[in-house]
C-alpha cells in the first residue's frame, strides 16, 4: 500500500521496512521491521518520517523514526488512528505484517489485495491468482474464502479493480497463465 487520503483530505505515503538476512529470505515473509507514514502536502513536499506499525520481532529501541504517536500533530495522529482502525486499508498489508497481526481481517496468503463498493454496498475483494470475494462490513468479514474469480486468466499476477468515473466497473490484470510473459495488459469493462 503506498497512499492513504484521509477522511479530512489528508495526504499520505507509506513504505514497509523488510530484512533479508541470507540468499533465500523473502522481505514479505512477516518479520521485517514494519511500516513507515509520511504526509505529501500540497505543494509536493513531504513531512516527518514515523512508523505506523512494527513487526512484533523487531526491537523498537533500533528504530531510525520515531512512532506515529510521537508527533506533535493532532491531525496526523488522527490520520493514522484512521488508517489503522480501516479494515480494507489493513488488508493491503497481509504480505509484510505479522502474519498473526489483529489489524489483519482475513489471515490467509492471499496477496496484492484491491477492492471496490458494488451499488448494493457490498465490497469486492480481488488478490493475486485473480481471487475474490465479498464483504457485507466493508472489510470486517468475509462471505467466503476467496475463489478464483471465473473466467479469468491468470497465474500468480496482480489484479486490480475498481468503480469508474461513469459508473461502471473495470478490472486490469495480465492475461497470461505465466506472468513473465510480456503481455498487453486486461481491461475488462462491466456495467
């Protein structure tokens, strides 16, 4: 997850801090070091560097930037409050968080999530491997574990959803059995 616009029109960027320790480590394996927050304001530049979660491995006392509670601004301190206390917005970060994390909904490998609100309030949710499903409580729970989505083709390559300017749906993804392939992308329009 890179960008999170706040309720109050708040702008902000994020990073995840991972370690590799040997050859086969993997950075989105749950036990690097945890999330970064920064503010973009309007004129591009950018404010003060915090963590806004740690991993539960990590020792807090090496860390380069202080907590997200230490600012001395309300405002941004609320930002994080509500970025934090968001289920769809927790959910982006399943591949670099403690795998046992609270905020986390739906604890399982499902990766690169994106989403989007159907007319009937229900949220569709998309991962990797072009898997979905649904959620009455924008995020909280899910209706079902995720199913491949029919119709897709789609190894282990992200997909991305979303609601349109003119009210229809459009997804994007490689349609490719291998991902190395360089395909044109995907786009699918529904009403």
């Amino acid at each position: 997850m890179g960008f999170f616009t706040s309720s109050d029109n708040r702008f902000f960027t994020l990073a995840y801090y991972g370690i590799v320790m040997e050859p086969h480590d993997d950075p989105n394996d749950g036990k690097g070091i945890g999330r970064v927050i920064r503010e973009v304001y309007k004129d591009g530049s950018f404010g003060p560097i915090y963590f806004i979660r740690y991993n539960k491995s990590w020792d807090v006392s090496k860390s380069a930037y202080p907590f997200y509670t230490k600012s001395k601004d309300k405002g941004f301190k609320k930002a994080c409050k509500e970025l934090i206390t968001t289920p769809l917005m927790m959910q982006q970060w399943v591949e670099e968080a403690d795998r046992d994390d609270p905020l986390i909904p739906l604890k399982k490998e499902y990766k690169a999530f994106s989403y989007y609100h159907i007319p009937d309030g229900r949220v569709v949710g998309l991962w990797k491997h072009a898997l979905t499903s649904m959620s009455v409580d924008d995020g909280k729970t899910w209706q079902y574990d995720a199913l491949r989505a029919p119709g897709f083709v789609n190894s282990n390559a992200k997909i991305w959803g979303q609601k349109t300017s003119d009210g229809r749906f459009a997804t994007v993804y490689n349609p490719s059995e291998f991902r190395w392939y360089r395909l044109p992308f995907q786009l699918v329009m529904t009403d």
